[in-house]
C-alpha cells in the first residue's frame, strides 16, 4: 500500500464525513486483487472492509482523528494478512504463478516460510499497525496544517 494512501483517505474522510468510506476503499482494494488474479480474495477484503467499517460506527467518526486511526489501522491489517492467504490457500498455483513470473524456488520458499510462521506474522501485524498509526498521525498533522487552513477539509 502507498505511503500516501492514509493522507488521502483522510482527506476524503474529512471531506465527506459518510459511513461506507471506509468499506468503499477496502473493497475496491479487494476487487483490484480479484481484477489481478485472485478473484477468490474478493470475499476476504469485502469481510476485512466490513470489520473495518464496523470500527467507524458512530456520529461524525470519519472526522475523529483516533477513530480514523483506528480504523485505517484495521484495514492496513487486513491487507497485510491477504498478502499471506493466496499462499494459504493457493500455494501450489500461486507457487505455479510466481515460478511462471520468474521467481525462483529460493524466494518462494523464504515467502512460504514467512507466511507459516506465526512469529513472523504477528511482527508483520506489528510493523503494520505501527506504520498505519504512524501514517494516519502524520496524515492527521498535513490536514491541520495545510488543508484545515486553507478550507478545503472541516
């Protein structure tokens, strides 16, 4: 994912204040992986958009610094977690894929190995948590700064 995705997500964020933002960007992120290949991980982003939408419920959160936060932090997760599941589920097709693409049997098993490893995930799940946090503060701070000053954003 970007390093600017947060910034522009927060923008929209605060420029349309709607519920369904955040179910919206998570689903089209879905849909460009099914678009890509893995049409089977549609379903997994459509649940990881909903949880993440769940985490937005309430009056004006989508202009709530700590509730975007929150629930950008719960979508970054998400995605990063459905970087792992063609390798889950898929491996023998994915490894098929990505042999076909050049990869050889050293990488793939370095990405099978990373992805089996539950110690390795949950530092993965770390690491993305804190630079969606990291992302979102920083995003938050441009707002304030630039965009608040300006009008363009509430």
């Amino acid at each position: 994912m970007p390093l600017s995705a947060p910034f522009f997500y927060l923008v929209a964020a605060n420029r349309v204040n709607k519920h369904g933002l955040l179910f919206a960007w998570a689903a089209v992120y879905g849909l460009i992986q099914g678009i890509m290949g893995y049409m089977f991980l549609i379903p997994y982003f459509l649940v990881v958009a909903l949880i993440a939408e769940l985490t937005m419920i309430g009056k004006d959160t989508y202009r709530n610094a700590v509730r975007n936060r929150i629930g950008w932090t719960v979508n970054a997760i998400g995605n990063f977690v459905g970087c792992a599941v063609p390798l889950w589920w898929a491996w023998d097709s994915y490894q098929e894929m990505a042999a076909s693409s050049g990869f050889d049997a050293n990488t793939l098993n370095m990405q099978l190995s990373m992805v089996t490893s539950p110690a390795l995930m949950l530092l993965g799940v770390v690491i993305t948590a804190a630079l969606a946090i990291l992302g979102t503060l920083f995003g938050q701070r441009l707002l304030r700064k630039h965009f608040q000053k300006a009008g363009i954003v509430g």
